[in-house]
C-alpha cells in the first residue's frame, strides 16, 4: 500500500477507541440479556466484530502490526446474500440438541408438573413422555437456562435469520419447516459447537508441539568428546 493511501494515525485510534465502545456495549447487552437467544446480545455482537475488524485492518495497513483476534466470518458458512434488499418479513430457524444425562431428574420434574396439574397418566413414566410434558409446560429458552436442572446436556446448537419480501400463508410450511430455507436468504447465523473449542485445543496442541520438536532440517553439530 502506498503512504498516500495508509490510514492516518488518528484513524487508527478512532477505530480503537470504536472497538472500547462496541466491547462496552457488548457487556452491557450481555449483562441484561433476557435469555440465550437475546437479538439485542447477537446485535452488539456483530457491532463488536465489526468494530475490531476494522481496527485490524487500519492498524495493519499503517502500523504492519496485527491483533490477536480472530472475528468469524459468516462468508465461510453460507453464500453471498441474495435475499430482498429491503425485505419486509423474517423467518428466525433456531435448533438445540441435548441429551439426556440424568434420566430419574428428568423424570421426577415431569411428575411434579402433572401433580401441580392435578393430572395422573402415565407419560411421566417415561423419558419421552417427560420430554413431552416438559416442553408443554415451559417455552424452549427457559429450557434452555435451566438444562442441567432438568437432567440435560447441551450440545451444538444454531439459530438462522432469513429475510423475505412476504410472511408465508399460515399453515404453509408447518409439514415440513425446515426443508425449504434458502441459503442466500440468511441475513446471519450464530452456531455454538463443541468442535469450535476442539480445534482451538488441537491448534495450542499443535503450537506447543513445534515448540518442543527440533527443526528436522537443522543441521546438528555432534558434540566434542574432548570438552
């Protein structure tokens, strides 16, 4: 790049100074979230991507410096957006999967519902008759923060926002929900995955082995037997 284009000094310390402000609201989404799914978290989130990837790229191109952070990018999971440039409805996908950890947990909350129901059956007799009574007694995100008092675990998780120029007609797609989504509809996905901290684990792992193994194309000098 050449000096005439390089950013200025002085915009390289906005952007730091735009990084400070988005991390700031970003703590202040997060501590008054309303629940695991809360836009107003997802939205500072990316204001907060957004703000430090400028700021890399400002104090790279003057300062041929970098910073350690790394900001996904949506680009490598989905196409380029297509949808409607202004769109005037939204579809939000969300799935979570958890497995059953502690069954007799799962089973004893499930009996406490059909008894504060004043219902006797037997679906609370079962784990999948559990399940049913729980996620018909409680909205998914309240599930969701209190998993582990219900004898679950959580694994990968996804939510997707698709934008369209018209709401569906009701019952449309109620047989088959997710088959239809459109990649180049997704305005922005959020995923949670186990395997995200795998690999970061595999990459210290693999830092730390190079770190420790000898260059094998280092020439070694064989020691002196006289000193």
């Amino acid at each position: 790049m050449s000096d005439a284009a390089q950013p200025t000094a002085a915009e390289v310390r906005a952007a730091a100074e735009a990084v400070k402000t988005a991390l700031d609201r970003h703590l202040a989404a997060v501590e008054s979230r309303s629940g695991d799914d809360d836009p107003a978290v997802y939205e500072a989130f990316n204001q907060l991507a957004a703000a430090a990837e400028t700021y890399d790229e400002l104090l790279y191109d003057r300062y041929d410096e970098v910073t350690p952070f790394e900001i996904p990018s949506a680009e490598e999971a989905l196409p380029p957006y297509g949808g409607p440039e202004e769109p005037n409805a939204l579809s939000v996908l969300i799935r979570r999967d958890y497995t059953v950890v502690e069954p007799q947990r799962l089973l004893a909350h499930a009996q406490r519902i059909e008894e504060a129901d004043d219902e006797s059956s037997e679906a609370s007799s079962t784990v999948h008759g559990a399940l049913g009574l729980l996620f018909g007694e409680y909205e998914p995100d309240e599930i969701a923060s209190r998993h582990k008092e219900f004898g679950l675990e959580e694994g990968d998780s996804t939510l997707w926002v698709t934008a369209s120029d018209e709401i569906p007609d009701p019952g449309e797609w109620l047989e088959a929900p997710f088959e239809q989504v459109d990649p180049e509809a997704v305005v922005c996905r959020f995923d949670v995955s186990a395997v995200f901290d795998d690999d970061e684990d595999d990459e210290e792992d693999d830092d730390l082995e190079s770190a420790l193994s000898p260059d094998a194309d280092e020439d070694l000098e064989p020691l002196d037997a006289d000193r």
